[in-house]
C-alpha cells in the first residue's frame, strides 16, 4: 500500500557542468529565487513556491568571477504544478550557463 503525495507548488532545479570540468565541484552554485540566493551543491532541489512568477536565476564564484556561468529565466508556477528547470554549465568558464524548463510534473 503506498501512500499518495500530498499536491505541492514550486520548483525542482537540476544543476549540472560539462564532465571535464570536474574541478567545478570545488564551486558551489547559487539559486536565486526571487532575490532570496540558496547555496546548494550541483544536483537536484525543490523549492515549494507560491503559484505565480518567478525569476530565477543560477551562478557560482569561479577564481576573480563572482557571478561565473550566470543564467536567469521567469516561470509562472502554476497550482499543484513542480515546474522542471535544468542548469547546465559549459566547458569554456567565460561563457554563461545555460538554463531551460523540462515538461512540469502535475498532480492528478
């Protein structure tokens, strides 16, 4: 017998780097949401948000840089909706990250 999942609104942001690029671990990224920064490791986080927009925005500190790889994209979370965005960062340190939306997981 399994238990259901209790509706919840937010965001779920997957935070990824090129595979060579494995000194990046030594960096931790930024989420901004909102304003609010939340350092997290690379990986993936939810955060339960009120329906609405939202800008959201990644980076991380990389030697003289304080906003290396930076990327920023707007959602309207919508009600009983976990909207999906995936954060990757090249392999060139220069360059911004790349941020996009996954198809949102609704609940029934």
């Amino acid at each position: 017998m399994s238990a259901q999942q209790q509706p919840w609104s937010g965001i779920q942001v997957e935070t990824s780097f090129f595979p060579l690029s494995f000194f990046l671990y030594a960096c931790t990224p930024r989420i901004v949401i909102d304003g609010e920064v939340m350092l997290r490791p690379w990986g993936t986080h939810s955060f339960q948000l009120a329906p609405g927009m939202h800008n959201v925005q990644v980076y991380f500190h990389y030697l003289f840089m304080s906003t290396c790889g930076m990327a920023q994209t707007n959602v309207v979370v919508q009600p009983n909706c976990v909207h999906r965005l995936k954060y990757e960062m090249g392999i060139i340190m220069f360059l911004p990250g790349s941020i996009r939306e996954l198809p949102p997981f609704r609940f029934q």
